[in-house]
C-alpha cells in the first residue's frame, strides 16, 4: 500500500484550473518522489495543499489507508522542511525546535527536543543561531524540526526552490533517521533535483481540461 497517495487532486492558481500530469501520485515507505510545479508560487501552493493550509478543488489526499484532504495541518502525519530551512533568525537551534515542539504536555517539550537532537546528531548546535551553521546543518536542524511534532511525521514534505541551496542534504538525512518515511520534493526547477528520483517517480504539474 503507497503510504502518501494524491488521487485527482486538483486545485487553482493564477485562476487556472490545475494537476498532476499522471494520476494517481504515489509514494512508498523508503521512497522519494518529486513534483515539479510550473513557478515558485505554484509550488508554495501544491505545498500549502499537502500541509492543509489550502484545500483543493477536488481529489483525495491520502496517507496509509486515511483520507486526510479535509483535515487540519496539526491532524495531519505531514511534516515540512522548507527551502533554505526556514529558521528564525533571532532564535536558537533549541528555541526554533521547541516551538515545533509545543502542546499540551509542556514538561515533556525539553526531553522531546534533547531526543530529537540527539537522533539527529545536532546537540553540539542547540546553543548556535542559524547564521552560525552551514546550510546542511540548517536542513538537519529544519529536520530535526519537523520531525519534533507531537503527531507522528510518516510523509515528509522538502521544498527545493531557485534561489536557494540544495535539498538533497534533508532527503538524504530523512531516509537515513527513519527509513519507513515517504519523502516527497516540491521543486520549481526538474534540473536542480535531477538525481533524487528515478524518472517514474517525477510528476509535473499541468493545466487541467475542464470537461
């Protein structure tokens, strides 16, 4: 069974109707899969749509066995390590890893990020402001962030975007922490993520014909 599967998901951007080139998207536990959007702001919203920031016009989106596409982004086993990591500057590594790590068991926060960070191999950066690390380190810090939610990360979603560095460092370290992730790439350049994927595991986003 895929464990991330997008069936006929369709959605609107620069008011036009749009989808995946191949229907349905699947991904394995273990494997990566890459869409390529046709333009940063299309790929900022197909992102927008798996977190559930955005719901689309019409699909399914399923992980295992469960429809999610009405649920709410913290209902959703879904994690995200955005382009250029997305840190907060004027934060530490421990303090952009306890927000993600915030709920209703408080007291329980500091031991879920020491684990994290010990998982992730990133104890000797906690004290360390994102400036001050290289931008692997900053992708296995978003990482270690997204993987800190309360709700358990089954599919993990890595933005690649043109301006910003490789994404490769994440998809590498995701599969490596825990090999039953599916990790898929959102990219708006095919040539930046080339060597990700084999090419059947490529989608691209396109117009749809309205009937």
């Amino acid at each position: 069974m895929p464990l991330l599967e997008l069936i006929g998901l369709t959605w609107e951007i620069h008011g036009v109707r749009r989808g995946l080139d191949r229907d349905p998207l699947t991904v394995g536990p273990g494997d990566t899969a890459v869409v390529v959007a046709g333009d940063p702001v299309e790929a900022d919203a197909f992102t927008d749509l798996l977190l559930g920031l955005e719901m689309p016009v019409g699909g399914r989106v399923k992980i295992g066995a469960q429809e999610i596409t009405m649920r709410l982004p913290a209902e959703r086993e879904v994690g995200l390590v955005p382009a250029g990591a997305g840190l907060l500057p004027h934060l530490t590594v421990e303090q952009n890893l306890a927000l993600a790590a915030r709920d209703d068991l408080a007291p329980f926060m500091r031991g879920r990020v020491a684990f994290m960070a010990r998982r992730m191999d990133i104890q000797g950066f906690l004290r360390s402001r994102p400036h001050e690390l290289a931008h692997d380190e900053r992708l296995n810090v978003a990482l270690a962030r997204a993987l800190c939610r309360l709700l358990p990360v089954r599919v993990l979603v890595v933005e690649d975007r043109t301006g910003c560095g490789p994404c490769h460092a994440a998809v590498s370290a995701a599969l490596r922490t825990d090999p039953s992730l599916a990790v898929l790439v959102v990219t708006d350049d095919r040539t930046r993520v080339a060597s990700l994927a084999s090419p059947a595991h490529f989608w691209e986003t396109a117009d749809v014909v309205e009937p």
